[in-house]
C-alpha cells in the first residue's frame, strides 16, 4: 500500500512541477516567448559594427502585445565603449515605432540584452523591421549579434482574463522552445526509479538525465536540481563521489550549473557523515 501511494505521490510531483514549469519559467506568469532563428537578419557582419553601420531585420510577431525583443550580442570578451541605437516599426510605415540609444557596455557577451517599449496591442501576425547602429564603433571597441542559436526572443504580454488561451500559449512555447521534454522527463525521473529501482538501468536513466539537464537545459531551474538530487538520494550515498565528478566538469566545462551540483552533494555528503559519525559514537 505505502508503495502504490510513494508511486501515485510521485506521479502528481510530476504533474505539478511540469505546469510550474511551463507556467512560471518565464519573466512573469502572463508573459510568453517566441524564439527566432538567425534568418531574421538579412546579413550578419562577423566583425563588430563601425560607426554608423548597421544590422538589419524582420520578424513576424506570434501573438498580440509585442513588447520586448532580445536579442543575443557578441561583445568579442571585452568591454566595448560604444553607443547602440534600436529601432523597430512595423513592415510599410514610415515612422519608427520605437527608437532608443543604449550603451555597449551594458552588454554581455553571449547573453541576450532586453529592447523594451510600450506594448504593440495588435502586433499578431503582422512583421516588424528593426534595426541595430552603432554610434562610434571602432575594430578595438565594437560587437555584433552572436551566432549562437536562437539569437533573438520576442516577448508578449498575455492577457490574464483569458486564462485558457495563456495555458495554450505557454504549453506551445515551452515546446517550441525544447525545454518542455527534457525538464518534464527530469520531473518524472523519481516515479521511474521508483519503479527501475537499482540496477543498471537506473543508472543509464540518471546518466541521460544529467545530460539533459547540462547540454539541453540553458538555464538553472532550482525544480529541476532538487528533483536530480531526489534521484541521487533514490540510488546512492556516494555524494562525495559525484561531487568530485561534478567539480571536473565544472572545470572542463567552465558551467555554473555542474558546480551548482557539485556544491549540492558536497552539503549532502557532509551532513550525511556527520550524522553517521553522531550515530556511530552514540552508543
């Protein structure tokens, strides 16, 4: 009986944990992403922008209330003195909607950097032009759009009144951004070890977890880390074995999510020899 509860326990941890995911892992609950690829920018330069040049691009919003755009920069690993200039409007018109200047040195290599303006109430389906100048860039002070994929998000602001249709539209994000399986598949792994329970098997599956969670998973979802050490705990008490795994990764791979992990099973580790120490000299 406590078996079949511990199995139906972990079923709605499931549950539960995959709808916080897919309703709370953006910026706010109302607010739904859409990722685009490089083919928004009719030509990127490989070297930085020179004063007064300019990367060109459209996009097509997917949903109404377009009010953010980011977009992922290539800084060359240095600080850049230069002044950027964004501008957006829609396909046709001849004003710029929205245009601002902003400082380079604001920006982060490989990271994207948040355009933000006043909501466009009726921005679905329609396509929207922008544009990126450079002020005064030089060779030695200059960036550009990064080449990693995707190099821009856009961002709407759902309204919550129609709670159905912001469900729906965080659900085809989550997909559409590929985190949904992987994370959904990490919440799930406490039921499936459950039923695996040691062996070979149970470890190939926590294997494949672990490696979605460094390579497929871009961000650090404290959810998902504590259902990975849930699994640990589930099949192990060789914490400071995985620590030490998880340091060198964390070198070789210079990610702060391995050392995260290392840092997690190094306090398990600790706590659990302390408490068998406590055990052991108490009688």
């Amino acid at each position: 009986m406590k078996t079949k509860l511990l199995k139906l326990f972990l079923l709605i941890y499931w549950l539960v944990f995959t709808s916080v995911f897919v309703l709370f892992s953006d910026i706010s609950f109302s607010t739904v992403s859409k990722n685009h690829s490089g083919r928004v920018f009719a030509e990127l330069p490989k070297a930085g922008l020179a004063a007064g040049q300019k990367i060109t691009g459209q996009l097509r919003a997917e949903y109404d209330n377009l009010g953010i755009v980011l977009i992922r920069f290539n800084t060359f690993h240095r600080q850049n003195h230069d002044f950027l200039i964004f501008r957006i409007k829609q396909k046709g018109l001849g004003e710029w909607y929205y245009q601002n200047r902003y400082d380079a040195l604001q920006l982060i290599d490989g990271e994207y950097y948040p355009f933000g303006f006043t909501p466009i109430g009726n921005s679905r389906g329609k396509i929207y032009q922008f544009e990126i100048e450079s002020v005064q860039g030089t060779p030695a002070n200059s960036v550009t759009v990064s080449a990693i994929q995707p190099p821009v998000i856009t961002k709407y602001q759902m309204p919550k009144k129609n709670i159905s249709a912001l469900i729906l539209a965080k659900t085809r994000a989550a997909i559409e951004n590929n985190n949904l399986l992987p994370v959904s598949l990490i919440f799930l792994s406490p039921f499936l070890l459950s039923i695996l329970g040691g062996g070979a098997a149970a470890y190939f599956l926590l294997t494949l977890l672990f490696i979605f969670d460094l390579f497929l998973i871009g961000n650090i979802y404290d959810l998902v880390i504590i259902t990975m050490t849930i699994d640990i705990i589930f099949l192990s008490r060789k914490f400071f074995i995985i620590a030490l795994v998880f340091l060198l990764l964390s070198m070789i791979l210079n990610g702060e999510k391995t050392a995260v992990y290392a840092f997690v099973f190094l306090a398990i580790g600790t706590l659990y020899e302390t408490v068998n120490y406590y055990r052991r000299h108490s009688g």
